[in-house]
C-alpha cells in the first residue's frame, strides 16, 4: 500500500499570511495615521500660517509715491515744478558686467560720457540702491527700442518718474535749493527720524534751501498697492490700493519780480542783497551772486560740471547772503550812533573837531579818517551823513568794547537770525570776553577803534544788516525773516498763512531814533554819502553807505585800488529802508572788491526800491545811476588795527 506524505503544512503557511497580512495592514494603518496627523496638523492647526505665505506668494505690495509740492514766489509765480519722464534705470546687483551692458546699450539708446559719469557717481554714493537711472527723458522711438530689445538687457528696465525742475535756475538757486538723489547717509537719517517708511520707492529728497528746510511738508505721504503677480512675478491685477497724498504747495514770500530786478541791477558783479518787509519780517528778495543752475542737481551732477562749480574762483555754490562774513564797514555806524545816544554818551549837540585823525591818550599811533585834513567840526547827524571815522574812533573810546556788545548785539549782529532755511552762521560782535575765550589775549583800546567803524573782527552777514536794518526802520520791532508765507494744502486747496513772530521790541527812545533816521535820510540828499543814488527820487528814502576792508593797509600807506588784485579790493555796502516816513522794505547790498559803497552797493538799492515801490525801475535813475561816481561818497578807511 502506498503511504501518503504530507509535503506542506498548510495551517502553519495559512498562519504565517494571516499574521504577515495583520502586520502590514498595521502598518499602513498606522502610515495613514501619521498622514492624516500630519494633514490635520497642516490644513487645521497650521491654517492661518500657510494662508498668510501663500497669499505672500501670490500679492506683493507696491509703494505709490507721492507727487511732492510745488514753490510759487508770493505772486503764484512757479519756483519749483513737477514733470513725467520715462528713464532708463539699472539694477547693478542684477549684472554681471555693467560696463559691458553699457555699452550695448549705448548702441540703442544714445548715453553720452555725462550720462556715464553721472551713473558711476551715483553708484559709488548709492550702494543700497536697486535700481540707478542712466538716462532720463527718453523719447518714445528710443523707449520703443528698448522694448524690442527687452530681452537682451535683464536687470535693465524702463520706469516712469516724476521728475523735478527749477525754471527759474540761478536766479532763485540759493533759495530754493535742489533736490537729490537720496544717499546712504539720507537713508541713516531717515531712519533715526522714524521717517525711512515714508520714503519707501522715493528716490529724492530735498538738500538744501527750502527744498531740505520744508521736506517734510513738501514729500507728502506714500501710498500703497496690493498686487497679484504670477509665478514669474508678473502683475496680473490690483488689489487695493490707498493712495499717496501728494506734499503740501509753499507760498514764498519772496517777490520773483523784485528778484530780476535786484540780479539785473548787479550785472556780472558778486555779492548779495536781503530785502525784508520791515512790517512782518518776510523775505521779499535775497539774492546770492553768482547763482547755478540748480536743475543739475537733481538726478545726481555729472564730475565735470561738479568741478565746474566747486573749483570756480567765483564760488556761485556759496550763499553770500547766508554764509557769507563781511566787515560791516561803515554801515555800523548808525547803531554805534544809537549805542551813543541811549547809553547818554553823546547828545545829538555835541560836536568835536575832526583834523582827519583819532590818537589814544598816551598814544603816538594814528587813526585815521578815510577824508585827509578831516571834515571840521562834526555832531552826530554830520557824522553819519559825511560817515566821519574820527567821530566814531573817539566814541567807541567812551562806549568800551562791552557796552557796544552788548547794546548793538540787540539788533542782531554776531547771532543767527533764526531765518527758516538752514546753514546761517552767525557773524561775530566781539566782546572782551570773546577775544579771551578765542586767543586767552586781553582786549586792547586799539581793538575797539576798530570796530568802531565796522571793521577789526567784526563780521556780518548780508542777512544779519538786513534784520539789523528793519530793526531801525520799524523802531526797535525784531521781526523773525521767513521765506515761506502760506502753505497750501494740494488735495483741499486750503492755504493755511504763517504768522509773522515778533522775536523782541527794543525799548528805543523816540527821539533818539528820530536823529539817526533823519541823519539817514540826509546820508541821500546832496553832501550824504549815497547823494548820487537818491538823486531825483520820486520817493523819500533812508540808508548808510560801508566800504568794507578785504586787506588791511598799514600805517603811512595808501589805499591804491589799481595796484591791488581785484579779489583783494574793497567790498561796497549799502543799508537803507524806504520809504523813510512809513517802510516798506529795509535791505542790505554788498558788492564785492568794487569799491565804495555810494557808488556801487546804493545804486543798486535805489534800482530796487524803483521796482518795489513804484512798479518799475525808473529808466532815468538808470541812466543816472550808470554814470561814474561823484565824489560825494566814502573813501577808504585808512587805519592801523593790525
């Protein structure tokens, strides 16, 4: 019989798969737990997370910036305007070689040697810049042949800007300044200031005169856009959008016309001229000669034009009516006068006999008067209208160097005047006290002769006469100079006026201002020293001529104009107000190395009041005033102060 043999074991192998089988269903069971931990985690507990980067993925946010407000002079006359360009701009970190782009691209775009210029400046100042213009103001055939040629140039693309300009240029550049390309440093200090929001997509900002002093109020506020872009980053549309507020309008002040007026009276000569309305203080002219063309300025100077401005002998970027220190020359006497009477050390009856010399008591050394032989026998009111130095040598030896500090620092010499622009310096009245601090020197009797007429270390601005002047004119009012007038809202068109701040009033006795204003007055009619410049005058004005020292001359010498360098000859100085029974305008004019001040720096301020207080410079006091000089005005100060 055959015996049967068992070759499997089915029940075990049966067994086997039945646990291999739990053991793998098991474990996908316990995989698809993980997943679904792991999908709850992610759609549920993570939700909001990855809403927020997803919806990043897919919208950006564009900044919109602002248009900035517009500069109109008091007249609505425009200073500073707006206009929409296309520019070529590259983002240097997107390219590999930028001189090689250039170049390409200056097969298509026309960039000259400026252009490249400019760009490299912008980049050295720029770094933390994306995007640099290399050219501005294209026209539509060259933005149509970028755009065929798009793909060539990655990193290089075409923007629309607004875009500023000065149409005025150097007649009112030391006014309103310029705007610039913002740089690293403006980045820090936007950020200190918590301002650096506000500037995002900005690519100005105001650097000097009343584009830096009013950037606030003339930036406005950036605006935003929400976006959906595609994978590549392409728009596809807009979101939301809160729009910018474009910068607040500013009213100046200033009269554009009294400016014209004041530069063509100056002709190709340096110097400067503030005109202020002695009623409330606004700046109706301040000229700064020579100006610049502000407009290069601001999409960033190329080099040659940079070393055009900044090695010019002539300095144009200087502003001489802010920055620039002068000795007031004789244009101090009129307060010395005042400092005399107030102070009870003359009486306007008092005279003194002037032989064309002052000497200190003990003292050999000579002072002496600009006229030889002297003027005879001068008071107070002769003094100012002749301009006598011997007069004011024998006063100041009676007032000491402290009274005169003191007394004529209250009109605003030797201090900023707190003008809304920035960069005034301050001028020096010397004190004893100053000359000690300054050379740990005591102060000399010699010291104070000399700045008795203006001269020694005394130091003014244009502007600090000006304000010294209307201090007089309005009888002791000090009135703070200000530029901007009114600022207009550019959304409403509601202009809000900024008030007039009265800084002090001086505690002046009438009559004493009554003798020096009527000396002042005289100082215009036959015998003053500015006779040629108020001749025929349809209106009565004030003023007192200067001459102001560039070189000292010593003792024994004699001022000889012809043998000395042009740049070393005196300064012209006039200050006067008009008209003399109610004023209008106070101002000072300095001219630069042209000599007296009669002859040059009064003509001018007569040309001035012409066009202010009748409407037009008369053609016959023009014709007078290009006459030579009469002899009727100051000479040189002869004097040893050294």
């Amino acid at each position: 019989m055959k015996q049967h043999v068992e070759l499997r074991n089915h029940p075990a192998e049966l067994h086997k798969f039945r646990l291999r089988l739990s053991i793998s269903a098991g474990f996908v069971l316990i995989l698809l737990l993980i997943l679904y931990a792991r999908f709850y985690y992610l759609q549920v507990i993570q939700q909001e997370h990855y809403q927020t980067l997803a919806e990043a993925n897919r919208i950006s946010i564009s900044p919109l910036v602002p248009n900035r407000g517009l500069i109109y002079d008091r007249s609505g006359r425009i200073l500073a305007q707006n206009y929409s360009a296309y520019t070529l701009e590259v983002v240097p970190s997107q390219i590999k070689d930028l001189e090689a782009t250039l170049n390409e691209l200056a097969d298509i775009i026309e960039i000259t040697p400026t252009d490249r210029q400019r760009f490299k400046k912008l980049l050295k100042e720029s770094k933390r810049f994306k995007s640099l213009p290399v050219r501005s103001r294209l026209t539509d055939e060259e933005i149509a042949t970028f755009a065929v040629n798009r793909y060539r140039f990655p990193g290089v693309e075409i923007k629309a800007r607004v875009l500023r300009q000065y149409p005025e240029k150097e007649i009112v550049s030391h006014i309103v300044g310029y705007i610039s390309r913002i740089n690293d440093q403006d980045l820090d200090q936007l950020e200190r200031d918590g301002e650096l929001h506000n500037y995002r997509g900005s690519q100005h900002i105001g650097k000097i005169g009343i584009e830096q002093s009013y950037e606030k109020q003339l930036h406005g506020i950036t605006g935003f856009e929400e976006v959906e872009t595609d994978a590549a980053g392409r728009s596809i549309r807009v979101l939301s959008r809160t729009p910018p507020l474009s910068g607040s309008n500013l009213i100046l002040s200033l009269d554009l016309g009294l400016q014209e007026a004041a530069e063509k009276a100056f002709g190709d000569r340096r110097g400067a001229l503030v005109a202020l309305d002695p009623n409330n203080g606004e700046v109706l002219a301040f000229v700064s000669k020579p100006g610049y063309d502000n407009n290069l300025f601001i999409g960033g100077i190329d080099q040659e034009n940079w070393n055009l401005l900044n090695k010019s002998i002539d300095r144009p970027l200087n502003n001489r009516a802010l920055r620039g220190v002068y000795p007031p020359g004789s244009t101090f006497k009129p307060f010395m006068a005042l400092a005399a009477l107030e102070l009870g050390k003359r009486t306007p009856e008092y005279s003194m006999s002037d032989p064309g010399f002052f000497s200190l008591p003990g003292v050999d050394r000579r002072y002496r008067d600009w006229k030889p032989g002297g003027h005879g026998r001068v008071d107070l009111h002769k003094s100012l209208v002749v301009s006598c130095d011997t007069y004011y040598y024998s006063l100041a030896n009676d007032l000491g160097i402290d009274n005169i500090h003191s007394f004529i620092g209250q009109f605003g010499l030797g201090k900023r005047t707190g003008i809304d622009i920035e960069g005034e310096v301050a001028g020096l009245l010397p004190s004893s006290a100053w000359k000690m601090s300054q050379y740990k020197q005591k102060w000399y009797a010699g010291d104070t002769i000399s700045v008795s007429i203006g001269q020694g270390y005394n130091l003014a601005t244009p502007l600090q006469l000006a304000f010294a002047t209307m201090v007089i004119a309005n009888n002791g009012k000090a009135y703070a100079p200000r530029l901007v007038k009114q600022i207009q809202n550019s959304q409403t068109g509601e202009v809000e006026d900024i008030p007039a701040k009265l800084l002090y009033s001086l505690n002046l006795k009438p009559k004493n201002l009554e003798v020096v204003k009527n000396a002042l007055v005289d100082v215009t009619r036959p015998g003053g020293t500015a006779a040629k410049a108020g001749a025929n005058a349809a209106y009565t004005f004030a003023g007192k001529t200067g001459t102001s020292q560039v070189i000292a001359i010593k003792q024994g010498e004699r001022y000889n104009e012809k043998a000395i360098n042009e740049r070393h000859r005196d300064h012209a100085m006039f200050i006067a107000y008009a008209p003399a029974e109610n004023p209008k305008i106070a101002l000072a004019v300095l001219v630069e190395n042209t000599g007296t001040g009669g002859s040059t720096a009064a003509p001018i301020a007569r040309q001035v009041f012409d066009y202010f207080l009748l409407g037009k410079p008369s053609e016959a006091a023009i014709a007078q005033l290009a006459e030579p000089a009469a002899d009727h005005d100051h000479n040189h100060h002869y004097h040893d102060h050294l």
